[in-house]
C-alpha cells in the first residue's frame, strides 16, 4: 500500500469547488420559485375579500330599497379598515391591499390593488355581480 495515502483525510480544492458550484446551481433555480410562491400565496388575500364583497354586494342589493348595489368612492385598506362598513364588510389589519367598488345600476366592479414585490408593477384584481375573479395585471409575472 502506498505510504502517501494513508493518514491523508479530506477533500481536495477540485471537490470543494464542484460542490460550491452545485450548490450555487441550485440556490439560482430555488430561490426564484420560492419569491414567485411567496408572492402567489399573497394574491390569495385578494381573492378571499373580492368573494367577500361579493358576497356581501348580493345582500346589500337584496335589503336595498331601490335594488342597488352598495357604492363609496372611499378606498378600503389596513390604514382604513372601516371603509366598507356599510356593506358589513371590515378589511383585516393584516391586508395589504387596496380596495374599491365602482357601481351603476345592475352592474358593479370591486377592485384589489396593490405592489407586491415593490417592482413598481401593480398586481391588479376584480370581481363582478357573477362572482368571476379577473387578473388585469398580474405582479407575479408583469403580465396583463
């Protein structure tokens, strides 16, 4: 047996740098998913109260003597939670969202804004008296 190898314990420089290099791959793949996933797991807040207030929209009309839909130019969000009051409807502190309802008639739109990932680009969510949730503008991918 040769005399070099025995008592020689460890990696070489060449073994270090391949797993250095191994994980460096897998931190530029991992890290990308996880923020896109974070920042998915947020837009759920925005679906959950649209549903909310749509919910909420259908028995406003239902109890309305003139059969309308509950409307304020007033913005619902954590700094004013009370906003939306009147239709029964208080945003948790935790929200970050801003929220809206534009209404004529029959017809009405709740809105959902806000900048998720502070990139400047609006993730964007409405919601009509037929209960579809839309994307206009999606934060996660900067897509309309």
């Amino acid at each position: 047996m040769d005399k070099r190898l025995i008592g020689n314990k460890g990696f070489t420089l060449i073994e270090l740098m391949i797993v250095v290099v191994i994980i460096g791959i897998l931190a530029a793949l991992a890290i990308p998913r996880m923020t896109g996933a974070s920042t998915r797991s947020k837009q759920g807040e925005a679906a959950i109260i649209l549903k909310q207030i749509a919910t909420y929209q259908m028995t406003y009309r239902v109890d309305s003597p003139t059969n309308s839909y509950f409307v304020t130019g007033a913005t619902a969000n954590a700094a004013a939670p009370l906003a939306f009051t009147a239709l029964g409807l208080e945003i948790p502190p935790s929200a970050r969202y801003d929220y809206n309802i534009a209404a004529s008639g029959a017809e009405y739109v709740a809105t959902a804004t806000c900048d998720l990932d502070g990139d400047g680009y609006v993730d964007t969510w409405t919601i009509n008296p037929s209960g579809k949730i839309t994307c206009t503008n999606n934060d996660v991918t900067n897509t309309p």
